[in-house]
C-alpha cells in the first residue's frame, strides 16, 4: 500500500455477478482475516484492518476473527459509521486521500456513494478512488484462478424456450426501449437462462462465469478462461454456440473489447443493471460509450425467467417427484436406523440423504449445503451440520432436514421436521402452527398481482394469534436447474413484488426456539390461474413438493376443518404417487409403512 | 397572457397546504371549466386548454367539461403526455418559452420536472417558470377570499399534551436533525395539532389555514387574514396564543417574513417536508436561506398525531358512544317509517340523521359528506347523495349509510349496510362476507410495526376464495377532532406503514356490483398492545364504534365459531352500553327493538 501511495484499500465479499455465493477466488476475507460470510466489506488502512457486516454474520464474524486483528464494525448498530464516513473521520485533517479497491467486487451506488463522501470531507480535489481489479493480485499469492468448469448446453426440446427464441424477445425488450441498441448481462443466473447452459463455476449455483452482450445483431459472450480442452463438453458447447451466432470471447476481455463495440457496432444506447453490474465494468462502460448512452432499469430478464414455461413446468413436476422418492427412502431409513438403535448423527443422516439423491437420473449435485439438525440445533434457520463430531439424533423430539437437488430438469428444495420420539407439548403446538400456516398458504386464493407481502401474511396470521413468529421470509422464488433463490418474487413482509401465474416459490414457515428445537415445514409451489370475473383474474398455488408429513404429534385441536382436508388429501396424492416407485426400491414394507404415515387424521 | 408574455398558464386542483379538500378560492377549475374533482391540472395556452387528471375522475371530469372547450387529457391511459412532456411537444422548435404558474398551488416536485423538461427541451436558456400567487388574482375577477373562520382553542386538559409539551417534543426532533434550527409546517392538520387550534375553514375539516414556523426560541404563526373582530373567538385565542409566546403574523405575510426570519433568527437549517410544502414557499425558502440550509424529511408530526394519547383515546371512546346512539336511533327510525309505508329517499334519510349528530353535545358538523346509498348507488364506493329527487329506498335489498361527525373530542366514521326488505342470495352472501371479512380483521393479533399491507390481506383472504374483491382500501387514519382521513398509516395492499399501539384506523372492506347492490362494512379500531414475549412486542385491535350488525340475512354457514362468537360478543356489548341511554332518548319500544336486533345466532 505505502509502495503504491494507497491510503486506504477495500475489499468486498462480493464477486463481479454480485453472486448470492461466491468462487473461492473472490473470498478475499477469508483470506485476509477468516471470515466466510457471505456478506461484508473490509477496510484496510496502514494502522487499522476492519470488517463491516449486518447483523446476520455478527455472531460468525467475531468468532471467525478471533486474533486475526480484524475490529469488526457492526452495521446498523448506533454509533457504527458508515465506509464512507468512518474512512472521511479516520483521515479528518488530510488534504485528500487515495482509496483502492477491487471495481470488479464493489457495487455502483456504493462508489459512487464514496464519491460524494470523498468530494466533501477532504477540500483538495485530489482524492481519488482507484477501481482496480489488481488490487489482490498483487498481494495474494497463491490466489485461486477464476474457475473454468465443464460448460454444457441444455435440450433446447426441454427447456421450452430455445437460443434463438431468447435473443428475439430480448431484442424486442429492447426495441420498447428508446434508443436501446443492446443489453449487458452480469447476473450469472441470467446468463444460464439467456444461452441454456450451465457450468459447476461456484458451488451448488450451475452457472458459468461469464458476461453477455447482445446487439441488435450481435450475441457477445465473455466466457473463456483456460484453454478449451479438446474434446471436452465445453469445447462442444463453444461449437454449438458459434454455430448459432454467438462470439466467444476471453472472460477478461470484456473490458477491452466494449471499447472495440462502442466504437464498431454500437448505434445507440445500451442497457444495463446497476442492482447486478460492478463498478469497474460500469466505470468501463462510461469511458468507452459516455454515461449519456448507459440505459438503466431493472434486466428484464429477471421476470421472464420466473414464470416459468410449459416444458420448465413439466420438468418441475416430474423432478419434484424423483426428490419426494429420494426423501421418503431417507425418512424411511431414518425411522428404521432409530428404532433398531442404531447411532445415526446428524452429518450420517445428511450424508444418506445426499446418496439417495445422487441415484435419481439427471442429479448435478445439491442445490444448497443439507441442514441436518436435531433438536437445538434446528433452533437455527441456518444451521451449518458439523463434518466431524456432529450431534447424535436421539430417539425423543424433533429432528429437521432441510435439502435440494440440482437436476437437468429442475431444481428442488423441501424442508420436513419429524418427530423422532416422544413430543413436549410446546414441541407439538409449535409443530401443528407451522403446519397450519404453510397449509393456509396452500390452500390461498388471491387476485392476479397480489404484492408478496400480503401471501406472507396470510401464513402468519393463525400463528401470530398464539402470539408466535419467525424472523425469515416465508418464500423465495426457485430457479429452473439453476439458483434455489432467484427472485424477482420473494414472500415477506417488506416485499411488494406483485404474484403471477408461472411463479415457482418455496412456502416454509417456522418457529425457532433457542436452545429447544426448531420447526419448519417446507413445500415449493406453483402459482397457477384460477379464473377471471368481474373482481379480475384469480390466482392460486398448486404443491409440487410431493412428500408426505408427519401427523402423529399434530394437535389436530388446532385445524380447521378444511385445513384437516387439505393435510388428508395432500398425504394420500404422495401415497398414491410414489407407493409403486418406492416398492420396487425398497421393498414391501416401504408401502405398509407409508400407508399407515398418511392415513387420514380426525 | 399575451400582455404579460405567458406562452403557458397552469392551474393546480390543489391548495397551498396540500390539502384533501381545498377551499372554494382554490377552486379554480370549477371557475375555468365547470370541473370540482379533488385532483388534477390544466394548462392554458393561446389555443389549448386541457385538463390532466387520473381515471379515478375520467367520468366526472368528462361529464362537468361537456360545452366548456376544455379537453381532457387521461392521465395513465396509452399516449397521454404529461404535462411537461406535452408542453415541450406543444411547443417544439421554438427557442425558449415562459411558464406561469400558480406556485402556491403546485408541488416542488412537479416544478422541478417540470424545469428540468424544459431546460432539456428548449435550446435558449430564457426558458422560465415564473410562479406567481396572482396569477389567478389578476383574471378571477369574483375570486372567493381566503377563509377566515372563527378559531378556538381546545381546553388543554382534554387533548393530553399542552402547546408548551408540543414545542419541547418538536425542539427535541430538531436537535436530533444536525444543524437544524427550525421547522416549517405547512400541512393544516400538523398545525391544528401543534397548536391545540381548529378552525372551519375547510368543509369538514376542522382547520385554520396558516403557516407554522417553529424554532428553537420562537414560534410563528402566519394565520390573520381579515381584521379579527373584537369580542370573537378569534381575538381570545389571538390572546390566548401570544400570552404562551406564540407571535402572530398575517398570512400572506409569510413570504417576506421568511427572510426577516433568515436574516435575524435562523443559525442553522431549516427542515421542511417537501410532500406538503408548496412549490413558491420552497422557492422563497432557497431565496431566503439558501438551498443548503434546507432539510428535507417526513414531518415528525405526522407519526406523532397518530400515536393517540390517553386522553384522546378517552375522548375517543366517549365520541364513539354518542355517535353510535345517534345511528342507532337513526337505524331504529328508518326501520320504523319504512314499515310505515312513508316515502323515505335517500336524502331525506341523510337528513333525519345529520339531525340526529347535531342534537350531540359537542358537535361540530360532520367529518364528511354522508353517503345514503340505497340498491344500485351504493354499489359506487364514492356516492354522492343527490339532494334533488334522489332514488327512494323501497322495502327490498340493501341500503348503505357512510358517515360521520366532527366533536369537541373526537371525529367518527361508520358504514352499516342494512336489510330493508327480502334480499337475494348474491345480496346475502356478499353481505356475510364483507362482515366476515371486518370481522377478522378486528380479531386479529399481530407483531408491533407489522406492515399494513398485510393487514389489508387478513381481511380479503376469505373473500378471495370466494373470488370476490373491492378496489378501496380496507382502512385509513382517523385524526382527533381533525381530518377523517390522516396518515401516515392506512390499510392497503400496497401500503407498508409499520403499525404501533395508540393508531386508530377505519375498518371497512366492501363488496360492489354494478347495477345491483354494494356492501360496505365499518368499524373504526384502535391498535393496543397484546403483550411481549420472546418473539417480540404484540398488538391487537380494539374496537371503537358502538353500533350493532344486522345478523338477519348473514349466511351462517360462511361464518367460523369465532367469527359468530366475535359478532355475538359486539352486538351484546353494544347493547349493554347503549340501551339505558337509548330508551331514554327514544321511549320503552327502542330496547324490544335493539334486543331482538342484538340476540346472539347460531
């Protein structure tokens, strides 16, 4: 730093796709100071390391930087500044400063927010921010490379929507915008979706590394990393691609080259993100095309790629299926193992699930780490199961195992908490509420558009009457064999997304007692049309989860009487379903015992 | 325009203060075209006139320009320009153009697009904006004088918190804003409550119309506008106001005044709400003070007055009380001549009960114009009740009554549709789900600062899965002898206000079909606190309004066992507590009548 008259330098725990996880490559922090969270901006200067977080990775971090001499600022707490504002304090009296951080890593509107912070406290104009993406290249030796996974292309047959067919509708997106001449993409998940392929880049996420450029009549992708081995799928995939009229570029040259575009092939303006692009590629952009022809707006790909099409539907059903026979075989073997005693811990019973998982056709892998937590553990939404030495599950009160699978046909994601001995009363009502809302949810009718935050309540409603809560949304949207978060819907209190019909979103309420147990219940659903009148169009969910729950601890005291029909109807489907697919894996017992797991209640 | 060199003259529907209802001197469109909506804009120039406004007054605007060569421009609807946009198209080629308006009437927001079109648009930089107040001076030859109502001043021992406290707490706010060294009110409710004054200036609304200037030493109040007669109201809260240190100016002198008070009062900022102030007082203000020592945020007053106090809950439930007695015998009334055989229209229905508030002691006028709607009016949300040859209420189907008083110590709102003869089923379902809907809103329990889209959800749910909805909002903020519809809280989809302990809101879902009926249920509710445990702080509602529900055409079978027992539990309590009082007022028949109306069902 003091070699390159650095003042101050930033790292972000961000990667350049403003990823929800990022490649090895960009856990800077990690390196730096421990941390492994998943959000955080580190500041370094030449007498002071610290770390900014929120208050979800307050716990982690001050555990993760113990004697690393990391101070960790927490965000949102009174008395904790701002980066901008700590940073114009800590050099107060200094004429100007010069602040260096990996552009690649940082958000726009936090540059630029430092911007302002920069031209105000410090009187010499001299301040400056350096956006470098070599800020730690230069000091992190061993770094990890960018990651270059085998990239494969999906059945255009099965995906519903072919190349071709992506490049006309975003062309006429951009034909509905002024002045439009193209569109830059950033978000890996919408690149997956744009080209139909996928990659292993980044853990549980099949995305591949890369940014996308489409002209009026031009399809630029920014991809390659290492040589194309011959004959590998990649190299297929280049092929396939090239033949279709898309240009393969080297990843890191898309800085160089939009300079080439702006000048060559560039007619108009071109339309970007700024939710998604960095500040490097951003600052990149208005050196090579001037800031009056940077469109912004929300990528339009984010809601097409949520409402899902016929084929991605039809995949999702019949993926949904598979995983439901992955995981009545676990609940199965799990009931089993305890019954005959066996000594099952928490990381044995994830690592059977996982297995049974990887025998279903089409499996790439989970679609996020398994949670798989007894008791006190599953008091924690996100609770991380320990590789070594994990809690035994013992036969008394409640276990929960949270998992998805990626598949070339879907991407899934189911919670079931089961009792696996006797109950406490407290272990039982809390059970039978967060079924009551996770089925009230089920069951909504809603008017087209209806914002998210009013699907959330109407989950919570009966809970809240026993003066019960959770601190988690109630959904988030399911990518198509792609993220398991992906919005533009998300069900929670503060989001106003309006619903449409082709959503695919979780619903798994829950309520988290510390130190006891946790409980949630989680089923992914469809939304689905349910009629026009005078009042407009209606809307409802239709349940592709198929896996049945536990009613032996409900307080059936506690359903309604249409509630008791759902749950009824519900666990028979899944018997019916799946009895033949699970006999001819399992044996004839499987069927007795789940004949008797979703008899009727009440 | 042509001697004074206008190219375009605008006129706003608003006042000065923003207010819902506006005075007739700022009526002046209704004196330019006929048109008496609460929203909209007309532009003038040397061969247009055109009125802008939204869909909610496309009817009534089309209807009262008829013959007036005012065009209508739909705001919202496909190729609609806005007004800048429009006239910068009007005008294109030319090289600068000038732009009066009436500024006291215009929002900053609109005059700053509005310059920003402009400069974008016209080459010369002679471009201007002139805002003046007399435009409409100079042409209204008959232009109605500011109002200038008798001002009282409510006895401080009722309202809960004395001017003096209202100046600490708003001094308070200020030290915590940096640098801030005044506030500007200029909405006319923050003002009749800072200062414990109402007015009549405004049909409906209790207000004084005026400017408050609060610093941290002095308290301004820009309010006289004719001589004050000696021996009036007006003179003895004159006197009352200065003995406490409030210094009383002429409204109209606010404009200079302001740079006097710049000059040699202000030592910091000035915080204003740029949602209220109008766009010349603004301008007056970066004159006067200067942009940057301009604040800009959300008046704290607006959260503050919703937050009703003890005393004002009392007044509340005081208010409640009379004004349900005065529906109830209205209700009793209605019953009685219809049965009769009297020619009772809607009209002479909204009298006899206007009658019956006026004989509370306390009143002041109603809080708005009473809805009497009987079959196919009522299916309009927003009936206006002719006063000449209105429809007749026949013995069939539903008749709907929306209204309310303004009292010494509080203000109400109340809707009861009400079985006046043999309904239909549709008429009877509807009916049952629109209480059901009320209903479960009332029993609801939910976390502190919930967001109330969420309440609105919990009163559709049940009405969606019957595919039936309403376009209104389920509930709005009620002021304390004040305006019946004040912020910052209401109950709509896509509203996300947090809801606190002490807001009392109305409580009104609704069911409308054209041509047939309209049902509309009201309750006003206060939001208390339901307890805390480890999930946090709890509120619920408690009903205000004392007036009981028709059971006799609900549909039981729609209704849950708590749903009946809520409406059993309301009916008797409303008996209990009004029934003495009643007989007083009405002879022995009036409690036989109220106890068979009140009788608990199923």
């Amino acid at each position: 730093m003091s070699r390159k008259q650095y003042d101050v330098v930033l790292v972000s725990a961000s990667d350049p796709h403003k990823s929800e996880y990022s490649a090895a490559r960009w856990m800077a922090m990690e390196w730096l100071g421990g941390y492994t969270g998943e959000a955080g901006d580190m500041v370094i200067t030449a007498d002071h390391a610290g770390l900014w977080t929120d208050s979800r990775y307050f716990i982690q971090a001050q555990a993760e930087l113990q004697g690393s001499g990391v101070v960790l600022h927490k965000m949102g707490e009174p008395g904790t500044l701002s980066i901008p504002e700590w940073i114009a304090r800590h050099f107060a009296g200094r004429d100007a400063i010069r602040v260096a951080a990996c552009g690649e890593c940082q958000s726009v509107s936090f540059i630029s927010e430092l911007q302002e912070v920069l031209n105000r406290s410090f009187q010499n104009e001299d301040s400056e921010i350096i956006l470098s993406g070599d800020v730690l290249d230069y000091l992190w030796e061993d770094r990890p490379s960018i990651p270059s996974s085998e990239i494969i292309t999906l059945d255009e047959a099965e995906v519903g929507m072919t190349r071709q067919e992506k490049f006309a509708w975003i062309r006429e997106f951009m034909a509905g915008q002024p002045g439009c001449d193209a569109v830059l993409l950033s978000s890996l998940d919408q690149i997956a979706w744009m080209l139909n392929v996928r990659g292993e880049d980044i853990d549980y996420n099949p995305y591949v590394i890369s940014y996308l450029l489409v002209s009026r009549d031009r399809v630029l992708w920014f991809v390659k990393k290492d040589e194309v081995e011959e004959g590998s799928e990649t190299e297929d995939s280049f092929a396939l691609l090239a033949s279709q009229g898309v240009e393969i570029f080297r990843y890191d040259s898309i800085f160089s080259e939009l300079y080439t575009f702006a000048e060559e092939s560039l007619q108009g303006k071109i339309y970007v993100d700024l939710n998604s692009l960095n500040a490097q590629l951003y600052a990149t952009l208005c050196d090579a095309a001037g800031a009056e022809n940077i469109l912004s707006g929300a990528s339009p790909v984010i809601l097409k790629k949520a409402l899902k099409n016929e084929k991605e539907i039809q995949g999702f059903r019949q993926v949904f299926f598979e995983d439901g026979i992955a995981v009545e075989r676990f609940l199965y073997w799990l009931e089993k193992a305890l019954a005959q005693g066996e000594s099952v811990s928490e990381w044995d019973a994830a690592q059977k699930l996982n297995s049974l998982r990887a025998e279903i056709e089409g499996y790439r892998g989970n679609s996020f780490n398994t949670i798989s937590a007894y008791g006190p553990g599953a008091a924690l939404p996100h609770y991380c199961t320990p590789t070594h030495q994990a809690p035994l599950i013992r036969p008394e009160g409640l276990y929960l195992v949270d998992s998805g699978g990626q598949y070339f046909y879907g991407t899934t994601d189911i919670t079931r908490t089961i009792p696996v001995g006797p109950c406490s009363e407290l272990e039982r009502k809390d059970y039978t509420l967060v079924l009551k809302a996770m089925i009230n949810l089920s069951m909504a009718v809603f008017p087209d558009g209806t914002p998210s935050c009013q699907l959330d309540a109407l989950a919570r409603i009966h809970m809240w009457k026993s003066h019960r809560n959770y601190g988690h949304g109630t959904g988030h949207g399911i990518g198509f064999f792609s993220g398991v978060h992906e919005g533009p819907q998300s069900i929670r209190p503060t989001v106003s997304e309006p619903f449409r019909a082709g959503m695919v979103t979780s619903n798994e309420p829950g309520i988290y007692r510390e130190g006891l147990h946790g409980v949630r219940h989680e089923n992914i659903v469809l939304c689905v049309e349910d009629g026009e009148n005078e009042f407009g169009k209606w809307l409802r969910f239709d349940t592709l989860t198929c896996c049945h729950f536990d009613t032996s601890i409900l307080m059936t005291e506690l359903l309604s009487a249409q509630e008791i029909q759902w749950l009824n109807a519900y666990n028979e489907s899944v018997y019916q379903r799946l009895v033949a697919r699970l006999e001819a894996c399992e044996g004839e017992d499987i069927r007795s015992w789940l004949r008797h797991k979703t008899l009727p209640i009440k």
